[in-house]
C-alpha cells in the first residue's frame, strides 16, 4: 500500500512487474518443443495422406494446389502480431517438407539459379522442392510433357512490360493445364564480393535487368563498366569469382553464391511485379473459393462476334479480368483471344456462360482453374 500511495504522490501511474527474460525464454522455449512436437504429429499424419494415396502418392497428385489455397486462406485468417503474409511463408515451407515426405516434387523453371524464375518457383513451393532449371520457357513446357519434371512454372506477365508471348503461343497448343499461380515482385539487388561500392568496377545482368536499373547506376557507380549478360543467374555467378565485379540479380543471387549485399530495390521504377503460372497434367482441382479460369479462342469470322461472346459472360455475371490477343500463326490476319474470368469450371454459372459463349467460336479451349495468389 505505501509504494501505490507513494507513485500517486508522485503523480505517476504504480511501477509494473519488472520484465524477467529468463523467465520469458523459458517461456519461448517450452512453446518451441511444444511446436516442434506438433509439426512431427502433422508430418505423421502427412505420411499417413500419401499412403492414403495410394503407394507413395502415385496415383493421385503430391501436390494439390487448390488443397493448400484453402489451408493458406485458413492461416492467413488468424489474427496475431505475425503479419500474414508471415504466416503464410512459414506454412508454404511446412506444406513443401510434407510433399517431399509422400515423394519429391520436381518443378522445371527458367533458369539458372538466382533468377526471378528460381525465386518465385521457391516463394511457391518452398525449399522442399527438386528444382530443374532450363534454358527457354519452351522448355519449362516440354520437361513437363516429357515427364522431366511434374510441374512447371513460367513467367505470364509483368505489370510494367505485359504478357510474355513465348509462354501464349506455346498455351495454345499443350496438353498442359494451368494448376496455380505466383506473383512475385521484380526487386533487383546490388550483389558482389566486394565489401564497398568503390571497389566494384564493372557491374553485370541481363540487358532487362540492367535497363531497369539504368538510373541507378548512373547516380552511385558512375564508373562502373556495364556489361550485359544472358541471365542475372550468370552475372550473379561470374561476381563470385570476381571482387571487382558486381551484379544486378534477385536478393536469392546473395545466398546461392554466398556475396555481399551493396544495395537493395535499385529498380528506378518501384511497383513491378511479374506472375508466374504453375503448369501441370490436365487435371483441375476443386474450387477454393477465389479462384481464376483461362481460355484461349478464336472467333468466328463475323460482325459483332466477339461482343456476342463478352455478352454470353456478362449474361451469367461472369467478370472477365483480362482479355488479349496474339497472331494465330495458322492464317493471316486471324487471331486468338486470351482470357481470364474470375470462378472456377466446376461453378455452374461459369458452365452455362462457356457453353453459351462456345456457340460464337470457332474453337474454345479450357486453360485451367486454379486459386488466385492472394499476396
């Protein structure tokens, strides 16, 4: 009683129990084997899944996208001081270490390593993974057909630069289809040997990389040599050998060849972002609840045809998000149309506005239905 009368005297608020961090780490350390153990009863029951499956997930897929969608948006929905997105990353790995536990997955994309491709592929299915790096994004699509790999991720469309119309063309004509999605932002990063700016002499990356960067370089190594490379992968490797070298790469660069970090977000324009889809066997998956659909036609040669077809989507309130076209490369002048609407093929409005929009085309092909990216 004196010392609460002795702080109102003083007019402040009565002293608080002192903070003991012995007692808080003891605290933190009892929560930690409390986690691990419940991670090794979820891996258990992961186990359990895959024979489930049916001889270790063989006859039904390891990786079920729109499976984990609906555990991400559960997470993600549980409120704390972790952020989201925090969580979210946390359970992405837990997910990719019981995949591997039922059987590896391998995902073939653009490569080589510390490459936007590398990043987004490991934003997506984790550390888990059997990565397969390859040269063109055709052959992202052919590992994939050919069994090389299970899956495979290319880059769709940047925000600043649009689609990417290797990856439409070859859309076109795969057995393939669309399971997921990744966006990731396009932050590129100063990495080099070198512990100071002054000692980097010429700098390296692909021309994109290095045009995106342009203003950058000017303002803080006016000096520097800039050298163009066929990938920031490549660039980010000859810096390992080399001290006076730096490269502009994805902050991965860093780890996988073990340099230093001069600079981050050198990108003279911010709010880039590039989305990757994830391609796999002409399976689609259940709906999650957001989900997006692509389709690729071609349309009949008519006045009004393609607003016919718009009209069939609105008539069932089916929002298409994006629409756009590329030459057909099978006639002069004669094009096919892609586009994304927001539900899922298993929804019967969607059905009824396909079947609908089907009637004023000359061919309708399903891309796939998958859970959108909420990052």
């Amino acid at each position: 009683m004196e010392k609460e009368q002795s702080g109102q005297e003083h007019g402040g608020p009565a002293a608080g129990p002192a903070i003991d961090l012995t007692t808080l780490r003891a605290e933190i350390d009892e929560l930690d084997e409390h986690i691990a153990g419940l991670l090794q009863r979820r891996a258990a029951v992961s186990l359990q899944v895959g024979r489930a499956k049916g001889g270790a997930g063989q006859s039904v897929p390891v990786y079920v996208p729109d499976r984990e969608a609906v555990v991400l948006q559960h997470v993600r929905s549980i409120a704390g001081p972790l952020s989201p997105d925090a969580v979210v990353g946390i359970y992405r790995e837990i997910l990719s270490a019981s995949r591997s536990l039922q059987r590896p997955v391998r995902v073939a994309h653009l490569g080589p390593a510390a490459t936007f491709g590398h990043e987004a592929a490991l934003a997506h299915f984790g550390r888990s993974t059997t990565l397969v790096p390859v040269t063109t994004n055709s052959d992202v699509f052919t590992s994939v057909e050919k069994g090389d790999a299970d899956y495979g991720l290319v880059p769709f469309e940047n925000s600043s630069e649009g689609p990417v119309n290797e990856v439409l063309d070859r859309l076109v004509d795969t057995e393939l289809r669309v399971c997921a999605e990744v966006t990731i932002p396009v932050a590129q990063t100063l990495v080099s040997k070198a512990g100071r700016l002054a000692d980097v002499q010429r700098v390296r990356s692909h021309p994109q990389a290095l045009g995106q960067t342009r203003g950058w370089l000017a303002q803080y190594l006016p000096h520097a040599a800039v050298e163009p490379t066929s990938s920031t992968g490549l660039a980010a490797e000859q810096a390992a050998a080399d001290p006076t070298l730096a490269a502009v790469a994805p902050r991965i660069a860093a780890e996988v060849f073990d340099l230093h970090v001069l600079a981050e977000n050198i990108q003279d324009v911010s709010g880039n972002y590039t989305r990757f889809l994830v391609l796999g066997p002409a399976r689609v998956g259940a709906p999650s609840g957001r989900d997006r659909t692509g389709l690729v036609f071609s349309i009949k040669d008519r006045v009004g045809a393609l607003r016919d077809l718009t009209d069939a989507f609105a008539s069932y309130a089916v929002n298409l998000s994006s629409i756009q076209s590329r030459p057909s490369k099978r006639r002069v002048w004669d094009y096919v149309f892609f586009v994304e609407l927001d539900g899922h093929i298993a929804e019967e409005r969607v059905r009824q506005a396909l079947k609908r929009a089907e009637e004023h085309t000359q061919f309708l092909k399903v891309l796939g239905s998958w859970p959108a990216d909420e990052s």
